[in-house]
C-alpha cells in the first residue's frame, strides 16, 4: 500500500513537471489562448473604458469579417500549439504518447471554441441590444468562424497534397540549404544516407508545412482585409495571430539552444531603434513672425472694452467621453441661456479661451471649428466629437506601425503613423459632413489666433506633456508671455507653425492608442531619406517628445489660469496697456469634467471601505498588498496631488485679482450628479408627481448610468451619445453658497448684461 502512495506520488510530480515543461514550451499558443479569453473578459470589467467600444459591431458584414478574424486567431494558436504537441519529444526530448497528444489536441480546441463563445456573448452584449440584431451579429460571427476553419482545413489539405508536388520538392531543398537538415524536428529522413542532401530523401515532418500553408492564409487574409476599413477586434485578432504564428516559430527554434524570447526581441527592437525611422514624428513648418498684439492681454481688453461677457472654458481629459461631453454642455448651455433670455445672453460668442486637455482639448477643437460656418450650429461639435475613430486608428496601428516597428528602414513616410490616420478621421468627421467655410483639415495654429484676436473664434490651448523633462507644453492659438518655471509655449520652444488637428492629437496622446512623437520640419525631404527626420525646427527641441496633456495636469484649470493671470498682468501695467483697455470685473471660469466628481479626500475612509450603518471595514491586507501598494500610492497621489495643485492655485488667483476687484467665478460640471435626489430615477417620479398636480414640469437631471465605466477609447455606442445628449441643469458647484450652478451662469449673464 505504501508502495503504492510513493509510487502514484512520484507518478503525479513527474506528470506536473512534465506539464510544466509542456506549457513553457507551447507559451506562445497558450498566451495567445489567454488573450483571446482575457479581452471580453476586460471588456466587460476592470478594462471596459478601454476595451468594450471594440466589440461594438455596427452591421452583419462587420460582424462577419470579425468572426473571419477570430476563425484565424483561433487556427493560429491551434495550429502552432499541434506542431510543438507532435514535435517536443523530437526536438525537446520531452516524450508525449498518442493517446495523450489526442488529449491535448482535444483540450487546446475546447478552450479555444470557449474563448471564441465567450467573445461571441459579449459581442452580442456590446452591441445593439435588440434580439433579433443581436441573433444576426451572433450568426454573422459564427459564419465568419466557419469560413476562416474551412480556410484551416485547407491547409491541411494543401500541406497533406504538397509532397507530391514539384514546388515541395523545392522548399525541401531551401530547407537543406538554410540547414534544416542538422535540426531536429525540421525535416526528416524517408530513405538513403543520413548525411545525403538530396531532397528527394527528405520531407518535412507532420505539422510543419501545414503550419507555413496557415501562415499564407493568415497573410492573404491580413493583405486583403487591411485594405479596406475594419473594426477594431479584425485588426486586434490579425495582430494577434501574427504574433502567434511568428513568434512561435522564433521560439520552437531557439528554444532549443535555451535562448530566451525576451532576450531575442530586446535585441532585434533594440538595434532596429537606431534607424530613425523607428521612431514617431509630427509636422511643423516654419511660421510667420508673431504679431506683436496676439497676446491674451490685447484679447481680454478688447472684449472689456466693448462689454463683452468674458467667459473662460477648461476642459478635463478623458478620450471620446471628455470630448463628447465637453461638446454637448456647451452646446446645451448656450441654447438654454439662449432660449432663457430671449436671444440676449450669447454664450458661444463670450468664450474668449478654451483650455482643454487630451479629449476636452479634441472637443474644444470641434466646437471652435462651428466658428467658420455661416450660422454656427454647434450641435455639429457634439455629432463630430462622437464619431468613431476607433477603428482607423488600430488599423493604422496593423498597417503603418507594425512595419515601422519590425523593419523601419523600408518606412517611406516618416510621418505616417497610427496617430496621423487619428488625426485625418477627426478632420474626416467633420470636413465631410458639415463642410464649413473653411476646412478643419486646413486649420493652423496662427489662423486661428488671428481669428481670436478678432474676437471671431475663442483661443485654444492644447495642454500637452513633454516626456524627456516632464514639463507642461502649451500649444496655444494665443501663446502668454510670461511662463512659469516648468511651462513653456510650443511657439517659444519650437517657433513653428502646426496643424490644429496634430496639436488637439498630442494634447490627447494617451497610451497606447496613440504614439509618442517628436516634431519635423515640413518641405524637408520625408519621403525617400532618413536624414529628413534629422530636420529640427527653428529653436531646437525637435528630440523632446510630447505625450498626453494629463500626465502633468488633467483638468485644464492651470492653463486657464496662467492664460487669465497672463492677460490681467498686462493691463494692470501702464506700460503693457498702451490703448488704456479696462480691467474686466467679472470672469466666468466654466471647467467642465467628464466623469463623477472626485471623492473627498478629506474622508477618512474611502466608500468601498464602509460597511452597513457608515462603520468602517476591517479589510485584511498581506503581501500581495504590501507589495502593490507603492505604486497603487504613486497612482493615487497623482491623481489628488493633481486636483489639489489646481484647486489650491486656483484660490491663490481668485484672492490675488480680488484684490483689484475682479471677481472670478469658479463653475463645475460633472457627468454626475452627486445628489441623489438628483438620479434619474428620482427626476421621473418627481415629473409625474407634479404632472398630477398640474404643476409646471420640473427641469431634467441627469447622471451616468454606470460611474467610472464611461469609454476612453475613440469609439462611443449608440447607448453611451444617448447618455451624453440627455438635458442637464442642476450640477455640483465648488461654492458652498450656490447648489445650482446653471443659476450660477445664469447671474454672470445678468450682472454682464447690466452694466453699461
């Protein structure tokens, strides 16, 4: 009996080392199995910000060549994961019987069928929620599956016919040449010497040549399916296929010799990265000297001077939600205080800056683009914001960048990258629909600034981050002249000129949707040599590059302030203020977030932390804790060190002007509403509350439906515009004298309107 434990016990560990090894040497197919279960995993949890707009399918065509995508995802890692199943005890010396080989291939097409059902729901889910849209999108997908698996098994009826074929005859014979032959688990002998390099007495072994007919397949289909728009998930399931087939090839060979993947990739990108063409760039161009009078001071004064109301926006980011949401407020503000004051309270023509960060900063570039149409109708920022982009962009990031990456010397266009596709389809949304007067395509940085001057359009900044010294970069229409130490103007770094789309993209340059980049001179050579990316602007700065405005600050309000402060220094000094312009009295700061308000964090305990009755939690915390927590620290300090920066410069400002009466006005608008009785639900009841009474309909509230799972990608569904287009008035104001910040808005209207 005991012999027997000992013997089942030593039988169990040999079995789980032998697992262990089978699983280290099969990690790029079982990888790849993860991936394809993890992604409608993240899509409806903790990555659903991210992840889930991907699996909102828009038609039956898209749902069917997503499920072709899938089919080969799903081939890949089987196909690759059966080579090493059949070959390891060839090549590895790890002996694998028949009967278990059988097992293992049956295991590896289970979870890969799961993985694809479970893509299949959420899909479905993700989609138009109606049952019969949702039965097609499912039945699309599974045809796309079943052409992409009779794809599969053509391969293996092309691999199982090729040995008869003069064109195998052939690739034995490049095998033999490049030395498969002196490696296991390549070719095999079928007759004559082993030392013989006749092809004839040569044949691959079984899995090989189905596995290269497979990776054809994989590359016509990638050829042919990349060549038109896609969805998301088709360019996510051919990357991921790619990498599989590749990958697992790399790995089978070097495995051998005990070589890392790791080691093998940090070398290859390592020495690709000293190509120039390896790397991201944008466009700049020489531009004309600054006019003297293109500062905020000159903007302010003349919109004092003929009592125009001043009123200052700063736009948090937050990807398609911010800029969405930015969008669509001041669209509705504007109509209601519009409607309101029977057409005397103008609020698109008393915007003198928009200071946005990443998406507020693409939403504050579509709202002043509205300016160059006849009869600005500003609904068309709010449609244009929610235009996907989703899907250009991670097909730019399959065609333009995978190649970039893996051989950067073929690039022919440095400047081609997944971040200017983002930037064409912003142009696209709107140029193509709307057709203004003049083109967003066109649209520059010193354009615009004379069209602020003029007091035609509101000045921009477009808040960005430099990677290589962490400091904040302004691009702005109207640039200040007096930076804090840490800050600097895009003009006074680079004195170039750039295109507005490229300056709301690299505000909005968040990982990895988008690439880093650095600056090159337009009119230089970008096409043929890799000198023109050595083409620095005027002013140096072209290595330093920019990434997502929220990495310094996420809010807008710095910029906004520094901007205001800018323009009040000015005419606050005689010599500054030569045209004698007033000091403006009132200012409204409107700083609009697209997400829940913050929690305070003065509280003493976090809300997940509380239990029944407000009594605080025991949470138990160990070494995984322990181990996370410096960097959960790093990321929590980031985001209210942040907050409490720009609150705290904020009140410093107002204290400071309040000293030469100007009275600045700080409104907040969050997505949701923090009241409760202010949740829908409450709304409805109390709207047919009063409709029985007979009283007059109360105004709409509105909050998310589901706080802190609003989209960051560039990809909104149909349900999330319908959540962004809801009426809005009553919102959280930072004032403790002042719950209702419309009414707010609504008095810095009546007291500008007032004053003669």
């Amino acid at each position: 009996m005991i012999e027997r434990i000992k013997n089942a016990v030593a039988e169990g560990f040999r079995a789980a080392a032998s697992t262990i090894h089978y699983l280290y040497l099969a990690r790029i197919p079982f990888l790849g199995c993860v991936t394809l279960l993890a992604l409608p995993l993240l899509a409806m949890g903790a990555g659903r910000p991210l992840v889930l707009a991907g699996y909102d399918l828009a038609s039956r065509g898209e749902a069917f060549f997503v499920g072709i995508a899938y089919g080969l995802a799903g081939g890949s890692i089987y196909f690759t994961a059966r080579v090493i199943t059949k070959l390891c005890s060839i090549r590895f010396r790890l002996e694998i019987n028949s009967t278990v080989q059988g097992r293992i291939d049956k295991a590896w097409w289970i979870a890969i069928l799961f993985a694809l059902l479970i893509n299949i729901l959420v899909a479905v889910s993700a989609s138009n929620p109606v049952l019969s849209y949702s039965g097609q999108i499912a039945g699309a997908m599974v045809a796309g599956m079943l052409i992409a698996f009779a794809g599969a098994s053509a391969a293996g009826a092309i691999s199982a016919s090729l040995p008869k074929n003069p064109v195998y005859r052939n690739l034995v014979w490049f095998g033999i040449k490049i030395g498969l032959r002196k490696q296991k688990g390549y070719l095999r002998r079928v007759s004559g010497d082993v030392e013989t390099n006749d092809p004839a007495n040569w044949n691959y072994e079984d899995g090989q040549i189905r596995a290269v007919s497979y990776t054809f397949i994989v590359i016509v289909a990638y050829c042919v399916l990349t060549g038109r728009q896609i969805a998301p998930l088709v360019a996510s399931m051919l990357l991921l296929s790619l990498c599989v087939l590749v990958l697992a090839g790399v790995t089978f060979f070097w495995d051998r010799y005990r070589l890392p993947l790791l080691a093998i990739l940090v070398a290859y990108f390592w020495l690709a990265g000293f190509s120039l063409k390896a790397d991201h760039y944008y466009r700049v161009w020489r531009r004309p000297v600054l006019d003297p009078e293109l500062t905020p001071g000159e903007i302010v004064g003349r919109a004092a001077q003929q009592h125009l109301p001043l009123v200052v926006v700063a736009a948090a980011g937050g990807g398609i939600q911010s800029a969405a949401w930015t969008t669509s407020v001041l669209d509705q503000l504007g109509k209601r205080l519009k409607a309101d004051s029977g057409g005397a309270y103008d609020l698109p023509h008393s915007i003198r800056l928009i200071s946005g960060v990443s998406g507020g900063s693409v939403g504050g570039m579509f709202y002043a683009e509205c300016f160059n149409e006849l009869e600005p109708n500003f609904s068309h920022s709010f449609q244009a914001a929610c235009s996907s982009a989703l899907g250009p962009t991670i097909r730019g990031l399959l065609r333009q960048d995978l190649w970039r990456a893996l051989l950067p010397l073929l690039v022919t266009d440095i400047c081609n990258d997944r971040g200017r596709v983002l930037e064409r389809q912003w142009c696209k949304s709107f140029d193509n629909k709307f057709r203004p007067n003049a083109r967003l395509t066109d649209a520059t940085l010193s354009a615009w600034g004379a069209d602020a001057l003029s007091l035609k359009r509101p000045a921009l900044i477009f808040n960005s981050t430099i990677v290589e010294t962490g400091q904040r970069l302004a691009i702005s229409t109207v640039p200040i002249r007096h930076g804090l130490i840490g800050e600097t103007e895009f003009t006074e770094r680079y004195c170039a000129e750039i295109a507005i789309s490229t300056a709301a993209r690299l505000s909005a340059t968040f990982p990895f949707i988008t690439p880093t980049g650095r600056p090159t001179m337009q009119g230089q050579n970008t096409t043929t040599s890799s000198r023109s990316a050595e083409s620095l602007p005027p002013c140096g700065g072209g290595d330093q590059h920019l990434v997502d405005g929220g990495y310094y600050e996420n809010s807008g309000v710095v910029g906004a302030i520094e901007w205001i402060d800018d323009a009040l220094t000015d005419l606050t000094n005689p010599g500054k203020n030569p045209k004698h312009y007033p000091l403006p009295r009132d200012i409204l700061l409107l700083t609009i977030d697209a997400f829940e308000r913050p929690t305070d964090p003065e509280d003493s305990c976090p809300p997940s932390q509380i239990g029944p009755g407000g009594r605080p939690v025991d949470v138990a915390h160990g070494v995984l804790y322990n181990l996370a927590s410096p960097l959960q620290a790093v990321m929590n300090v980031r985001g209210s060190g942040q907050r409490s920066f720009a609150r705290r410069l904020l009140r410093m400002f107002e204290r400071r002007w309040a000293l030469e009466h100007v009275n600045i006005r700080d409104v907040k608008i969050f997505f949701e509403v923090e009241n409760p009785a202010n949740r829908e639900e409450h709304v409805q009841a109390g709207r047919r509350t009063q409709a029985l009474a007979g009283k007059k309909r109360a105004g709409p509230f509105y909050i998310g439906v589901d706080p802190g799972k609003e989209p960051l990608s560039w990809h909104l569904r149909p349900s999330e515009i319908d959540e962004l287009k809801k009426n809005w008035v009553g919102f959280n104001n930072s004032s403790e004298n002042c719950s209702d910040n419309y009414g707010a808005i609504l008095d810095f209207f009546k007291t500008e309107s007032a004053k003669p």
